[in-house]
C-alpha cells in the first residue's frame, strides 16, 4: 500500500488489517516497486498522487512482471473525474475509489478482488503467456537456459527476461522451484521426447 500522506497510509492500514491482510505500507512509488518486486503482494493499493515514481508508472510496472491477476486500487482525494477513473482503468487498475474512504464500501471491493487474488503459482496458468509456457516446459525437462535460447531461436537475453517473468508470476525464488510450482499445479507435464533429446 502506497501513499505519500501518513495520516491515510495509516487509516488504510487500520481498514486492510481488518480484514487479515499483512500490510507493508509505503511513502512513494520508488519503495512501492521494491516492496512488490521483494514479495509478490495479493493485493496492491496506490494513491493517484504519489511521490516519486507516479502511481501510473507503477501500476504498469507491475502489469507488466505480474500479468492481470494481481489487483490493484487506486485512491483519490483530488482526482475525482469521470476521465481520471477512466483513464486509471486503461493503464490497469481494477478499481478507483475516491477518498475520504467510505470503510465498508473500500473493505467490500478489497474483499471481491483478494477472493481473485490466489497465491501467484496457482493463478500462473492464465498468466502465463504461450512462450513462457514454452520456456517452462523446457526448464522443467532439465534444459539449460543457453539450449532453451538456441531451441527457441531467442537470444540468451530474451531467455533470461522470460525466465525472470516466470519466477515473478509464479511467485518462485529459483528455477527448482518454479519447475516444482509447475508439476504441481498442471502447468507443464514431463515431456519424455525433450528430455531424452537433451540425454542425446
């Protein structure tokens, strides 16, 4: 949870640990981004004025290592136009809710969206998209990442950013475990042509 007034950063703490959530509130959008980018969050709360980087650039950031299953709110105290909530809703955020906060109106949509906000391996196979699938089906069959660049016809960079995504989405600190998320949850199955094709 981000926002540059401490006053509200704590009425937010106050409403979202009402409802069980463990809360890492921050003053900026710079801290905001090291937070989420430490430990994938299930819900991500964001004042349109924030100091530093601006609310918009991190909510697209986010969207870009999460994907869309991870919810983001904005609040407002100063941007209450019809045209700010539509134009908050276009770069990501699933919901724009106009302060002072209304308790049992914020705490509501807080709950429709956690309901959503399963744990990141869980959620991965509508996340993931149809290359890093590709990319994880390798990894899970032993493939190193220089191999799974050359089979895939990608640079070694392209692999490692595709490889760092899957770890985000998946919520993964390694590929072991990302390749272990994966088994459990479906989202690859062994494949026994790729893995005898790296034997060989």
């Amino acid at each position: 949870m981000a926002d540059s007034d401490a006053g509200a950063r704590d009425e937010l703490v106050r409403l979202l640990a009402s409802v069980d959530c463990v809360v890492e509130d921050v003053p900026n959008g710079e801290t905001a981004l090291a937070a989420a980018y430490g430990v994938r969050p299930n819900l991500v709360v964001l004042d349109v004025a924030l100091a530093g980087v601006s609310a918009y650039e991190v909510c697209r950031s986010l969207r870009q290592r999460f994907g869309e299953r991870l919810p983001i709110v904005f609040v407002s105290a100063h941007r209450l136009e019809p045209a700010d909530e539509v134009a908050a809703l276009l770069l990501g955020a699933d919901d724009y809710i106009a302060k002072p906060i209304r308790a049992d109106l914020f705490l509501a949509r807080v709950r429709r969206l956690l309901a959503r906000s399963e744990t990141p391996h869980a959620v991965a196979a509508s996340s993931l998209t149809p290359r890093e699938r590709e990319v994880l089906a390798l990894l899970a069959a032993g493939t190193a990442p220089t191999s799974i660049a050359e089979r895939l016809c990608i640079t070694e960079k392209t692999t490692s950013t595709h490889i760092e995504r899957i770890l985000a989405k998946l919520g993964a600190h390694s590929r072991v475990q990302a390749v272990a998320f994966a088994y459990r949850d479906g989202l690859v199955e062994p494949d026994a042509e790729l893995v005898h094709a790296d034997l060989g």
